[in-house]
C-alpha cells in the first residue's frame, strides 16, 4: 500500500494530551498522535463509515498529492474516533498548514456517535477543541471542513475566523428525474451536440488538463496546477478504481470539452472541467456533463460539481438543476496576510 509522505518530527508540532471529559468517554484519557504507516489501512476503513469521510481523506489520495501530510488521530481507549490529515507547505518562507491542489475538503473526520443526541454533543466539541487546540500552534492555516460537519466553535474559540463557501451537488437516485429536472435549454444543448456528432469518451490526463488551460486562458488566468501533478491523482485514481477523464470529441477530433472526476460510495466529484472558447456555444460541455451524471449514477448517490463561486459557472451548474450546499473554510493567519488576501479576493 501506498503511504504518504513522513513529516520529519523536527517540523511537526508538540501534540497535546487530550483529557475525556466525563460527559463524552468517562474517565479514560485521550490521544492525540500522528498515525504510523502501518496504520493507513485502518484508517481507510474508518473513512468509509465517517460521516464525513470522502476520497480526499483516504491514504492513496493523499499519497498522490505528494508534499509532506500527516494524519492527526484522536483516540480513545486504544479506539480511533477522529483524525484530520494535515497537508504542509513553505509559502514566503512560512510554515503553512493548507489544502492541497484539487482538493474539495479535509478537515476533522470522527466515528459516528449513536446514542443520546448530549452525549453525541459533548464528544464532538472534546475532539474539535483538541484539534483546534493543536492546529493553534500555526500562524497560517486554511481548512475546508466536509459540508456535515458545520460545528467549528472550538476553532473560534481557538483564534480561527470562518467564510462559507458553496458547491453544487446532483441527487442520482433517479437518473430520469435528474434529466427532466434540467433546464430546457440545456437539454436542448445536449441534443444539439449529439445530432451534430459531438461524442464523449474517456480520455486521458494530458487532454483534460489542455481543455482546463484553454478556460483559464480566456480569463487572463494560468492553471493553478500542473499537467505532472493532474497526471499523478489521475493515475492514482485508476490504481484504485477511483477516477477517470472525460472529453466531448467532434468527427474532426477536436476536443470541445474535457473533465477529471473521482468518486467513492459517497459522491462522485467533478475535480476539473474546461473547454475551447473556439468551441463554445454548441451544447459540448452540456452533453459531457450529462454523460459523466448518467456514468456517475452507476457509482455514487450524488454528484458534487466541487463548487464555485464565480457567477457565471453558478448559472451554468444551477442549469443541471443542482442544490447549493455550504460548508466552512477555516483560517487563521496574520493581520498582514489577512489584509493581503482581502484585497486579492481570496477571503
């Protein structure tokens, strides 16, 4: 099994010992350590019943990303009840706790609770104030918790602000439904392009990644990433059944449209999408979106577009007839920091 890379203790930073409280997990004290190798296997089989455990918390997935990550894990008892990988760079010569490339949400990832809805209470406030407690000891950290969990009081209590941010998810119970709940006109796109030729196949990284640089083009924008680094989470993805390319091809074999999606149990997400401006206007990216919906149906029960807040892809998304659904950016940075990124409309 694939690892991910080990942080050198030297860069990690002293780990509390954390005390149950006698409303949560009785008299047995906690820990809080950073998992072993060894361990990932047990880890990736807590994600998959985590509430909010997705395909960006599992080992291969954070193996792929490459850099220094570590996994922070809250036991008790010798029982694992909620870990948060932590993803570390260097920016402006700073250590800065943050989140990957292409990555939706990380974030704190607990057992789920059964019991009395107090009991279930207390035992989420203990673990979220030991990793906010932990995470303190950073200047600079941006988290994005999974849209389940929307408690983050200990991290305000710790010196951490909040913004909300929106993605756009698809309900795949009924693929019919989801086709007559689309806009007229997009399914009418969709049409246009099939009766014109226009077909979708499975492509590869490279392609996804040249439709991608074309819109980021037209914006006076560069990609945020490189094709070498798209390339390896493609790569890993296919290792592990988890992901594949798509692109929307004419007779001439242009390629109208392309995307990168990955999936688990839970969802499916669209991690990349873009097109040829040349191209536009022809029902190609309604057509690709729909055929990764239907291919999608088949390994997941939602679709989650991985959100945006530019107006005019809300307005394309919301096209599909998407739900909005918020979850929490967390972070904490300097006064300097926070004044630069406002001005650059990051926060």
């Amino acid at each position: 099994m694939t690892t991910p890379t080990v942080i050198p203790e030297r860069l990690a930073p002293e780990l509390p010992t954390a005390k149950a409280s006698e409303h949560g997990n009785g008299s047995r004290n906690a820990e809080l350590r950073y998992l072993r190798p060894d361990e990932l296997s047990v880890w990736d089989a807590f994600v998959d019943k985590s509430p909010q455990g997705s395909v960006f918390s599992r080992s291969w997935w954070l193996h792929a990303i490459g850099g220094r990550v570590r996994i922070l894990a809250y036991f008790v008892g010798g029982q694992l009840l909620a870990g948060m990988p932590l993803y570390f760079d260097r920016r402006y010569g700073l250590e800065v706790c943050t989140m990957p490339k292409l990555t939706q949400t990380l974030g704190p990832i607990m057992a789920p609770v059964n019991g009395r809805h107090v009991n279930a209470a207390w035992e989420e406030m203990e673990i979220l104030s030991t990793f906010a407690k932990s995470l303190s000891q950073y200047s600079i950290v941006f988290q994005a918790f999974h849209p389940s969990l929307q408690n983050w009081c200990p991290f305000y209590w710790n010196g951490f602000t909040q913004t909300s941010r929106a993605t756009h998810i698809i309900d795949l119970s009924c693929i019919d439904k989801v086709w007559s709940g689309m806009a007229h006109r997009t399914r009418r796109g969709v049409r246009n392009a099939e009766r014109s030729g226009v077909k979708v196949t499975t492509c590869d990284p490279d392609q996804a990644w040249a439709a991608e640089q074309k819109t980021f083009a037209l914006q006076g924008m560069k990609v945020p990433h490189t094709v070498d680094y798209l390339r390896g989470l493609y790569d890993a993805a296919k290792a592990h059944n988890g992901g594949e390319c798509f692109a929307a091809v004419d007779a001439q074999r242009r390629v109208h449209a392309a995307s990168f999606m990955v999936w688990d149990q839970n969802r499916c997400y669209a991690i990349t999408m873009g097109g040829d401006p040349e191209l536009r206007g022809r029902g190609s990216t309604s057509l690709l979106v729909w055929h990764m919906l239907q291919f999608a149906a088949g390994k997941s029960p939602i679709f989650d577009f991985t959100g945006s807040m530019l107006q005019p892809v809300e307005l394309f998304l919301r096209s599909f007839g998407t739900t909005q659904m918020h979850y929490n950016w967390i972070m904490k940075f300097p006064l300097p920091v926070r004044l630069y990124l406002t001005m650059r409309h990051k926060i």
